[in-house]
C-alpha cells in the first residue's frame, strides 16, 4: 500500500484534500494511505512514506522538504487543483511522481 503525506503549514488546511483524494483512490481502486501534516512533520514522515505533495501555501518549501526526504519524490500541488479540491487530479499527480521515482 502506498503512503501519500501532504504537507501544509500546520496539517490543518490539506484535510479537506485528504478527503477528496480518498474518495478518488476508493473510486478507482488506487490502495493507499494519504494522511495530512504540518511542516514541523516532514523530517519524521520521510522513512514510511512513498510520496510527500506539498500545499500550493508553503510551495518555498520544497527545495528544504527534497533535501530532507532523500530519495521520496516531493512535489508541490497545482494551485488550481487545490483550489477546486480536484481530489482525482492530485491523486493522478501523486502516482506519476511515485511512477517516475520507480515507487
């Protein structure tokens, strides 16, 4: 099973996400575990996870965030995506980057 963390400011705001992205990997049959954590997370999430998505808010992150996670692809959610809650789209996005990572 694969786990997908997205990272926010505080684990609060990418909730409603989460939920929009479980309900889209239900619906395609996609297993995985999403979960939402603040930044403060990031170092302790790293060895259980498959791919780290970042909220468009604290997209100045990443470069910290990939330095941090190694060899776990780390990418930031399209502004528009998460704006709409488009759920499927960032799951879509999720299993691209864990596809070109070999995960």
């Amino acid at each position: 099973m694969k786990k997908i963390y997205l990272i926010c400011a505080a684990g609060l705001s990418t909730s409603m996400m989460v939920e929009k992205m479980k309900q889209a990997a239900k619906k395609e049959g996609f297993e995985c575990a999403i979960q939402a954590v603040g930044i403060q997370m990031a170092e302790s999430i790293v060895p259980e996870a498959d791919c780290i998505l970042l909220g468009p808010q604290i997209r100045f992150e990443k470069d910290n965030v990939s330095k941090i996670a190694g060899d776990v692809p780390v990418a930031v959610i399209d502004m528009k995506d998460y704006g709409r809650m488009n759920g499927a789209a960032v799951v879509k996005q999720a299993q691209e980057l864990m596809a070109q990572a070999g995960r």
